[in-house]
C-alpha cells in the first residue's frame, strides 16, 4: 500500500490515533467528532468500508466499529503521523537521569527505567558490546569448591564481578601471578581479542609451554570466554504490559514475560537494530519472533563519541502504543546516553 486518497487518509489517521488513545472499537460517529473537515456519515463509512478492503482497517465481529489492522499501522507511522515533541521539562529529566558522572552499568539501568517511567511501557537496553569494552585491570580472589572470584575494571569506571570454574583449584599467589601477567599484558586490549590473543601467544612458542603459560591460558579461557560476555540485557516496566492481557489474553502476556526472563528472542531483535540506521519500528509480527505478535518496538542504537555503534535501547508495548510520542522519547534517551557515555574531555 503506497498511497490513498487524502480523505481516507484522514479517515484512517483519526481511527487510528482515537484506537490508541481509548483501546476500543471506532465506530463512525466517533470519528464524524474528531474530523476537523465537515462531512456526512455515510462518506465515513464508506471511506472505512475502502480502507478495509485496503486491509488497513478490520472489523472485530462484537462491534460495528473498526480497528486498525498491522498494515494500518504500518500506513500511519510511515506515512501520517505527526510527532509530538518532547517538552523542555521531559529532555531535562533524562539529563539529569542519564548524568556522565556514572558508571556505564548505571546508566543503562537508569537509562531502562527511564524510558519505562516516561512512556508507562516496558524500557529495554543493551549494554555495550563486551568487544567495545577494554581491560583496565583484573583480580582474582579464591572461593571454595575450585571457583575464582573474577573482578574486572573495564574502561575508565565499570566493575564487573563474576565467578568461574577453571579446571582446577588455584592458590592465591597463583592467582595474583595471573593477574599481574594478564594487566601487563593486555591492559587496553578489547576483551573480545584477550583471549584469542593469549591462545596464539601459546601456538606461537617454540619451546614447551611453561607451568605459568598455562595457568594463565587455563584463566583467561574462562575469564574471557564468549558465552559469559554475552550483552546485557536490561529489562524496566514488565508490568506495565498487563494492558496487553485484553488484546493477547493471559497467556500471550506470560509468553512475553518469559521471554523478557531468557531474553534470547529479545537479544536476537536488539541486534538486528543494532546493524541498522537510525530509529527502527516493528509492528506485531515485523519482528519475525512469535513472542512479540501482539507487540511493537520502537528502538534506537546508542553510540561512542566516532558513531560507532555501542548497543540499542528500546520501548516495548502493545500494537496501539502512542508511537509519535514513544518515537521522539527513544530518540533522544538514545542521544542522551550517547553523550553520557562519551564525555567531552
């Protein structure tokens, strides 16, 4: 569909903002009053009658009203919405939420629960790819049961703390050789290259490996391991997608709040933004995973200080979501936190 006439475009604009705003049924009556250009009933409802057969309006068979089909979505996103800027007050809240004074960790969580708070719809963020992240310092400190408390200082601010399994049980004076080897090494490295670059160190010394040699590749195979840097996920405001309930049922939302839990699904999508320009929009099933069917995304990538991208943020919530108010608040948490994570020096 590229185009319709511009009465039925008023038509499908107007059904479609007054579905948003009251979640129910748009009878032509209603939209008779929301019409700013006077004209007959029967116009309307023969405008509805064109838009349905367009497939951008259906009709749910407990009303005379219509609703607006993903395709009527689509149609008015793209084509006939007008965005609603944000006020002074609500960039300079994110501001003051998103300050450059905290760790990268803060502020993706406060960058989640922002969104959630302002739209009153599940927020979601990313966190900075590991790969983009670099090794300032690690430490190691023994636990019981042959487990290594790993504490990593990455960048300039960001404490991460893990335990691993290696294969067996390290003193503490083995443990601080490690780690003096390991930020001599590699401090400033990527964490996604350490590894590889320990292992090739290894290939690549013509003399048997020493005891030392393979304590630390035994620990940075498990320190720098692909499946424990995984993104993070941060998930804000699951509940207030209980509005969903009426449009997929129960189950549907439990669906959706299991996926939130593994968040693979979710994972899968944010990357998808993530290797893509600017604001992205799907609509029920444009994501292409069944969990979100009965859900739209407004999503945005974040970047470093040269543009590259870092990790998206995102608003989820019901098809009838206020997209040109959900849109600009996206785009400018995902500037906001751009600029928070990339001071001016």
């Amino acid at each position: 569909m590229s185009s319709i006439d511009d009465r039925p475009s008023l038509v499908l604009k107007a059904l479609v903002e007054r579905y948003i705003h009251d979640g129910m049924p748009v009878g032509s009556k209603r939209l008779l009053q929301d019409l700013a250009n006077p004209v007959s009933s029967a116009t309307v409802r023969n405008d509805m009658v064109l838009l349905e057969e367009k497939g951008l309006l259906a009709s749910p068979h407990t009303s005379a009203g219509r609703v607006p089909t993903e395709q009527g979505y689509r149609f008015f996103v793209d084509k006939l919405m007008t965005m609603s800027p944000l006020t002074s007050s609500s960039v300079s809240h994110l501001q003051s939420q998103l300050a450059p004074d905290q760790t990268p960790h803060e502020l993706v969580e406060r960058a989640s629960k922002a969104l959630s708070d302002m739209t009153s719809l599940a927020g979601v963020v990313v966190a900075p790819k590991q790969d983009m992240s670099c090794l300032r310092q690690v430490e190691f400190l023994p636990l019981a049961g042959k487990r290594v408390l790993v504490i990593l200082v990455l960048n300039e601010k960001d404490v991460q703390n893990r335990v691993i399994c290696p294969d067996r049980e390290y003193s503490e004076q083995e443990l601080q050789q490690i780690a003096n080897y390991l930020n001599q090494r590699f401090a400033g490295e990527g964490l996604h290259a350490i590894k590889d670059q320990v292992l090739n160190s290894m290939r690549a010394d013509k003399v048997e490996m020493s005891r030392m040699m393979q304590m630390v590749v035994d620990m940075a195979a498990k320190t720098f391991d692909d499946d424990v840097h995984q993104p993070e996920c941060v998930v804000s405001g699951q509940s207030n997608l209980i509005q969903m309930a009426g449009e997929g049922g129960a189950d549907q939302l439990q669906t959706l709040f299991e996926s939130f839990q593994q968040k693979k699904d979710l994972l899968h999508l944010m990357d998808h933004c993530a290797r893509a320009d600017g604001i992205q929009v799907f609509i029920g099933q444009e994501s292409g995973f069944q969990v979100f069917d009965e859900c739209s995304m407004v999503a945005a990538p974040y970047t470093d200080s040269d543009q590259n991208i870092l990790g998206v943020l995102a608003v989820i919530g019901p098809k009838r979501m206020p997209y040109q108010q959900v849109i600009p608040m996206v785009d400018m948490t995902a500037k906001i936190l751009s600029a928070a994570l990339n001071p001016a020096d």
